[in-house]
C-alpha cells in the first residue's frame, strides 16, 4: 500500500497530460498495464509501488497500476 503523503506529492508534481494519462490508466480494470514512460518513471521515483508484468509484444504491459494507486488517481483526477 502506497503512502498517502507520497501519493499527494507524486500526484502534485504531474503536468496535466500526465495526469489525464494516470486517469485514463486507473480507470481500467486490472491489471492495469502501463508503458515505460515518463508517468512510470515518475511512479518509480516518487517510490511508488509496482510490478512487472510478462511481456506481450505491447507496450503498455511492462508495468502494473496497483489498485491503491489507481483508487488514489481516479478520487485526485476528480478532485481536479
């Protein structure tokens, strides 16, 4: 489970784009594959939980939202 106070810091320090992205990704059902970008590494640096997920030939499932983060998301993005 990620950190409250971590979240609100990683979630401060996202652009609009990133966050809109960070929306539309917790608003899918899990597993909730994600890219190695920008809002992943952001995700990594800000020490946020994650898993790696099999490799498929796509892109987008590198790396898994958790439930936590993505619960935490979807309230911010609509706070927003």
């Amino acid at each position: 489970m990620a950190d409250e106070h971590v979240l609100q810091s990683w979630w401060a320090g996202l652009t609009p784009e990133q966050r809109e992205r960070a929306v539309t990704i917790a608003s899918g059902p899990a597993p909730r594959g994600m890219a190695i970008d920008d809002l992943t590494a952001s995700m990594i640096l800000a020490g946020l939980p994650t898993s790696r997920l099999v490799w498929t030939g796509q892109s987008e499932h590198l790396l898994e939202m958790f439930d936590d983060i993505a619960a935490f998301v979807v309230a911010a993005g609509g706070a927003s």
